[in-house]
C-alpha cells in the first residue's frame, strides 16, 4: 500500500508540520495561515478579475449535489446565476452524513454522478481511488487555498476537491446555568468530570450528542495525551504496524468507565435527532452540546438571546494541542462530466473573495484561503485564531482511514452504540473496529 499521511490536519505553520491527511508519510510541507492582515495578491486580483470578464461560456446546465440545503447556498447560486446565466445549476441535496454517503453510493453504481459533488472526510480517498473525481490541480480555485486545504484532497500530487473552509469544534455550554451552579469551563479531563457530575446533581442533562455521533466525547484525552505525540497512529493502524488497542484501548475505556457508567452520557442518546440535538441544548434541558459553527448557528436559530459559551474537548492536562474539527468538505468534479469548463467555472465564481465569503456566511467555518479573512463567530474567535496561527491541530477519525473511511465510520456507530447500551464491554469494542478493518482489506 502506497504510504500516505492520513494522521492529522494542521494548520497554518511556519515551522512546517503535519499536513492533514495529504503528503508522503514522513514528509513535513509547512501550511500557509489565514491571517487577517494579508491582501490578496495583485496577480490574484488579476486573476479573479479574468475570470469575472470570461464571456459566452456555453450554455449547459450543471447538476450538482449538496452537501449543504439549498436555503443556505442560495445566495451563492443567485449570484452565479446573475454573473453566468447562460450556466444553469440543477440543484441537488442529500443531507450529511449517512444520506449523503448513501446517495453518492447509490449514484456511483448507477453511474448517474452529478457535474459537481461532494466529498468528505468519509469516503474521499474511496471516490478518488476510483476516478471518480477530475483532476483540478490548475484551478484558480485551488490555487487560492492555504496548504493545508489543498493537501487535504490531494493524491499523488493531484488535487481533487475544493474545500475553502475549515471547522473546529468542542463543547458549547450554557453560560447561565453554569453561572448559576458556581460552574467554570474546564480546562482538564477530570475538570470535565466535576462539571458533569455538578449538572447531572441539579438535575440537568450534562451532554447532549446525536445517535450516531456522541462517540466524539472520548476523542478529547485521546488527541491530546496520545495523538499529539505519535501523529502517524491511524497510518500505522492502515498498515499493521499498530492496532486500534494500542491507540484507541486504553482512551476508549477511560470514556466507558468516567462517562458511561456515571451516566453523564445517557442511553437515550442512542436515538436522539438532529433536531432533539439542537432543540434540548436551546432550552436548557442539556447544558453542553458537542459541536462546531453550523450546530451554533442552529442553536441560534432556535434562541438567538441564548448565552453561549465555548471550550475544547480536553486532555488530562492543561495543554490544547489538538481539537475536535477537519477541513470541511470539498466540491469535486465528476471525472465524466461534459462540462468540465463550466464546472470549473463554478468553482472558481467561489473561490473569488466576495463569494468564498458568502460560502463562511453558509457554515461559519474558518476560511482556508489565502488573503481572506475570517468573520467566525465570536464565541468561536478564539479557537479558531488559534488555528489559523498554526499554534492546534484537528482531528477526526474517519478522515484518517484511507480507502476503509465508510466502512470504518460504520462499525464505530455501530460498536459505540451497543457500548453505550452495555450490550458489549471496551475489548470487544476494539476488536471489532480490527475484525472490520481486516476485513475491508481482504475484499
């Protein structure tokens, strides 16, 4: 298997570093930042404004699948639509996650891929692998992007996917609540506990989590006291040279034994919606919520006078090094599609400053493009600065799996949910994240 550094996404750093899941393992390729204080090159201006003047494209209309609702990409396409009527946009939308893997699964068997699509962290290097993605190193699209988006939908020096947006998450908490229980965010792992077991005395849900995503909760000890000090684990898991125990055993019982058990995180969140997901964090029946921008903004939708405050998932110590989040998903161009300048065209119309702009209006990401600045929330600010100084890492497992991403992200719903229900203990668990990586492999 070809070596690949799947381990980590880093941002911007002159010191050079990890560079998320792109480049040879081994390879370090220093990461550009996102600072407030740099222009936007004269060449870049030139650039933008080519391809503003670009006429008579020809006329065609594009089918494109969302990753995003259309009330939220709609300014975006009113725009193109305004500047390039003669480019028509068929406007598709499978909601994220599984619908959308689904969706993508079903299209690519039936070979009915849209002109331009998706990928995520779940399933790029699958669509990829398989050319089901054009190559669109020479965009000017691309070559706006900071280092480490570009990398990130790289292989064998190639760029498949414009991602201009970055998300970093944690925990969001009720600020008046904990003002009233005498609560302050925690800074350390058994902090976290104190704070958990003060709400869960008051009477109040400590975290609320979606069915297939509450998992997330054991990540913060694992990235910061493991993670951060072997960056290749998941590459060494992809190739045998470690297993899922040696990394993951140890953090994965720790979150059963001082989450599970105490019931700080409840059986119930096994089937919680999308909707609960925002809906009990809004009315102060869960007083954190572990997400990142897109699930603040829903939140704000439901409240927008809701005190909010915000904290990374954290480690045994003090010390923050890597966080919950990725680089956002990236819009590819189908390897079949007839339309590849227009396509291209589109992509472009995004990446100009005005529209990526509109695009961190949509999701309140941080934005990953040279010269650009981030208006992320304020609650928010922090973090992200911090990312865009290069000073975090982020991580999410199934960016970090290679070719095996959906399969593997299925058996962790699968395995955490029936931990969670007590129908199996840690060292099952673990065993069957191998047992189903083995397998992946054998086919």
């Amino acid at each position: 298997m070809k070596k690949r550094f799947f381990s980590l996404l880093l941002a911007a750093s002159l010191l050079g570093g990890l560079t998320g899941c792109a480049g040879n393992q081994g390879e370090t390729t220093a990461a550009q930042g996102t600072d407030s204080t740099q222009t936007v090159t004269e060449a870049a201006k030139e650039n933008q404004s080519a391809e503003t003047a670009k006429a008579g494209a020809e006329p065609c209309t594009l089918t494109f699948l969302s990753w995003y609702p259309q009330e939220k990409f709609q300014p975006i396409l009113d725009a193109f639509e305004k500047e390039y009527p003669e480019v028509k946009v068929e406007f598709q939308y499978a909601a994220p996650v599984a619908d959308y893997l689904e969706k993508m699964q079903v299209l690519t068997s039936t070979g009915e891929i849209p002109d331009v699509f998706y990928i995520a962290a779940e399933n790029k290097s699958e669509m990829i692998k398989n050319g089901y993605c054009a190559d669109i190193t020479g965009t000017e699209a691309v070559s706006r992007l900071v280092e480490v988006n570009k990398n990130t939908y790289e292989e064998n020096g190639k760029v498949y996917g414009f991602a201009p947006t970055t998300w970093v998450g944690g925990y969001f908490y009720n600020k008046d609540l904990f003002q009233k229980l005498g609560l302050e965010a925690p800074a350390t792992w058994d902090e976290f506990l104190t704070v958990c077991e003060a709400l869960k005395a008051d009477g109040t849900r400590p975290i609320i989590e979606r069915g297939e995503w509450f998992w997330d909760s054991f990540l913060g000890p694992f990235m910061n006291d493991y993670l951060a000090g072997d960056l290749n684990y998941h590459q060494e898991v992809i190739e045998g040279t470690k297993t899922f125990a040696d990394g993951w055993g140890p953090y994965i019982e720790k979150w059963y034994q001082d989450l599970i058990l105490p019931g700080y995180i409840d059986e119930d969140l096994v089937s919680v919606s999308s909707q609960e997901f925002f809906s009990e964090f809004a009315t102060g029946n869960a007083a954190m919520l572990a997400g990142h921008a897109g699930h603040l903004k829903e939140v704000q939708k439901l409240d927008p006078e809701f005190e909010i405050g915000f904290f990374p998932m954290p480690g045994t110590g003090t010390d923050i090094k890597v966080v919950y989040g990725a680089v956002d998903c990236a819009m590819a161009i189908s390897s079949e599609t007839k339309y590849q300048e227009q396509a291209e065209l589109f992509l472009n119309f995004i990446a100009r400053d005005d529209i990526v702009q509109l695009y961190q209006d949509m999701n309140g990401y941080v934005i990953g493009m040279n010269g650009v600045e981030s208006d992320v929330d304020p609650i928010l600010k922090d973090v992200a600065g911090l990312y865009s100084d290069g000073k975090i890492n982020v991580y999410i497992p199934q960016g970090n799996w290679d070719t095996y991403g959906t399969g593997l992200q299925q058996q962790l719903i699968a395995g955490s949910q029936q931990l969670l229900l007590k129908e199996i203990d840690c060292n099952t668990f673990i065993q069957e994240m191998q047992d189903k990586l083995k397998e992946l492999k054998d086919e």
